[in-house]
C-alpha cells in the first residue's frame, strides 16, 4: 500500500485502526510493516497497538483527546477533573486525559499525552452522554454532575469540605444540584450523598456572596 492509498482510504476521519487496512486484498504482514515504517518516518502516529493518527501535516484535523481516549478503550467514558475542566467547572486544563471503563486499569504515554484509565463497577457506569467535539468528532464523555461524583468516588477524603473546596468550583449554575442528588441516590453511596450536602452548601454560599456583593 502506497502512503497515498492510505489517504484515500482515511480520508476525514482524524483516527484509524490497522483493521480498516485490512479490509481490502493487502496481506496482514505487508500492511503491518508499512505502518511501522511510515511510524518511524513519523508520517503516521502511533497512539496505542493498532489505533493511529495521521501525523502534521497531512491530517485534516486534529484527533481530539477526548476522542482518542473513546477509541483508546472501547466502552470507556472521559470522566473526572477531564470532564469538569471540559464543562468548565474547574478553572484547571488538565493535560492527562481520565476515562472510566468497567475492564481493568491501564495507563497509556501516546505522541498525543497521558491518557489513563480507572476501573469502575458496572452498575455505576452511567452518567454519561456522545457529545460533539467538532470536526466530526464525538465522544462519551460524563455529565457535570457525574464527573464530580466519580471524582469524590475514587479520591480518598473526596467527600470533605477541605477537598471540595480545593478544586476551586466554578459556573455552578451549569451543576443541576437535582440531578446531582438523584445520581448520589442512584449510587447508593453514603460518601457522595454526603459530598452532595457539601457542594450544596458551597453552591448556596456562593449564591449568598453574589447577592451581597
């Protein structure tokens, strides 16, 4: 396969995986050494075994991180201090990319960044939904309100004032403390139900310090 066939058939899409080279009449072998050639002439980029992007600059768009993270692990979600900087709710960009899967942990070093994945029970994969990144890109990523309680969930003393106001929260009128209880309830956890009272209590101040201001 030509560099210039391999264009073709990527086309828009920023992400490919060898099995969509292997649709065709190539042999598995050949298709596999041309990609780690075009690897180290660094025309192609090597996110993890199998999934790759193509190089600057010859992609019509950049992979999203977020994306990346989606094809990285099949069944996973960007979660955490990711998705709370997404929808703007800590004033932090986050570098590392943070996704929950109900498969095993895993943490990747890509031309890309960091992205790493934490393991999460199955009856609390939920709270999440496809968004659009632009560029025809999509991916699952959790709504505010279950970032923050898969945050308070795998951060020990997560569900402490001296914690929750550490991540300096922000644009909490984009957090529906409603769906935030009922997702607490849902869980089941005595810990984010607790968190809940506290982030209620943060909101509330604030909301306080704005009318008196």
């Amino acid at each position: 396969m030509k560099f210039s066939q391999l264009l073709k058939v990527v086309g828009d899409d920023p992400l490919f995986e060898t099995g969509l080279l292997l649709a065709g009449n190539e042999e598995p072998a050949d298709v596999r050494r041309q990609l780690s050639r075009w690897t180290k002439a660094r025309r192609i980029l090597q996110l993890r075994r199998g999934l790759y992007a193509l190089a600057p600059p010859h992609q019509k768009s950049a992979p999203h991180p977020f994306a990346v993270a989606n094809r990285m692990v099949q069944g996973s979600y960007v979660s955490l201090q990711s998705a709370l900087a997404f929808h703007g709710l800590i004033p932090e960009q986050v570098p590392t990319v943070t996704s929950v899967t109900t498969g095993r942990p895993r943490t990747w070093h890509s031309p890309g960044g960091e992205y790493v994945f934490r393991h999460i029970h199955k009856r609390w994969f939920w709270g999440y939904r496809k968004l659009d990144l632009g560029g025809m890109q999509h991916a699952f990523v959790a709504t505010p309100e279950k970032a923050l309680l898969d945050l308070v969930h795998f951060e020990p003393g997560g569900a402490t004032a001296g914690y929750l106001k550490e991540l300096r929260l922000q644009n909490l009128d984009r957090l529906n403390l409603e769906e935030l209880e009922a997702q607490a309830v849902r869980s089941a956890s005595p810990k984010l139900r607790r968190a809940v009272r506290l982030v209620s209590e943060l909101v509330r101040a604030g909301l306080e310090e704005e009318q008196s201001l």
